[in-house]
C-alpha cells in the first residue's frame, strides 16, 4: 500500500517529479502517482483526497506551477500532511509557484519546497521524515540516508 501519494497537475511536470520519485524509491517509500489538474479536474482531486486514507496514504506530495493551486486544493479536502514543490513552469520561473503555495490560508497549511528538481527531491525527504515518525524502517533508511550525506 502507498504510504505517498504524488500529485502533478500535467504530463509535462513529470520531468522535476521523477526527483521525487527517485527519492523515495531509494528510500523504500511505496508510492503512487497521479496526473490531475485543480482546475481541470477538480472533483478528481477532491475524491484522491478523500479516499487516501483507505488506500494506507498518509502524506501527499503535490508539484504545481503557475498559480500553483493543486497543493491547496488538496489541502482543502484532508488533514493529511501535503508538501508542495512549486515548478518554474511560467513566465515567472517559479515565484508565483512558490509564494501561491507558501501563503496558505491558516489552518490549511501547506509545506512548500524550493522551486524545481531541489524542492522536488526534498519533498521526499520531508515525507521520510513525517513517515519515520511513525514508520522505523522509513527512520532508519532515511538516517542511513543522512549519513551518507555527511559522509
């Protein structure tokens, strides 16, 4: 069963999103990806939101550009902890991403990442570190992944 649920609002934001992906492969997270618009679709994202939990989903990881609303969409449908990457897919290379994400209303919070590949990545690393509070082999591959670093 997922513990991840990875949200890109188009096709042509699985480039950065595979960053995500990478990560929380080489972490062991088990995941599953989906392609849904706010604006598009959003009455698919208001069901992905609703019935994650049955699907063992605890953490949503959504990647937005433009007016980035995806991660707040979401986040209006569930408690359950969403970090959004912002994407440099408009003319603004990403600020109106990052601040559409970053100023979420109180009490819908929303984490936000860098803009891009980085932030895409971290997002992973933020989802291990929600999971392995309650996961200990998300803990410890996750630690083991931070050694490495240091190392």
């Amino acid at each position: 069963m997922p513990l991840v649920a990875v949200v890109m609002g188009s096709k042509s934001d699985e480039p950065v999103v595979q960053e995500t992906v990478k990560a929380l492969e080489d972490l062991g997270i088990p995941y599953e990806v989906h392609i849904l618009s706010a604006h598009r679709t959003p009455d698919k994202v208001r069901e992905l939101a609703l019935t994650a939990p049955q699907r063992g989903v605890e953490v949503f990881i959504a990647a937005a550009g433009g007016s980035a609303a995806l991660p707040g969409a979401i986040a209006s449908h569930t408690t359950l902890p969403v970090i959004g990457i912002p994407l440099a897919s408009s003319p603004l290379q990403g600020l109106d991403a990052l601040l559409a994400i970053a100023q979420m209303p109180p009490g819908v919070p929303v984490a936000c990442m860098a803009i891009g590949p980085w932030g895409a990545r971290n997002a992973a690393y933020m989802a291990a570190a929600i999971l392995g509070l309650k996961h200990e082999t998300v803990r410890q591959a996750y630690q083991a992944y931070r050694e490495r670093l240091r190392q």
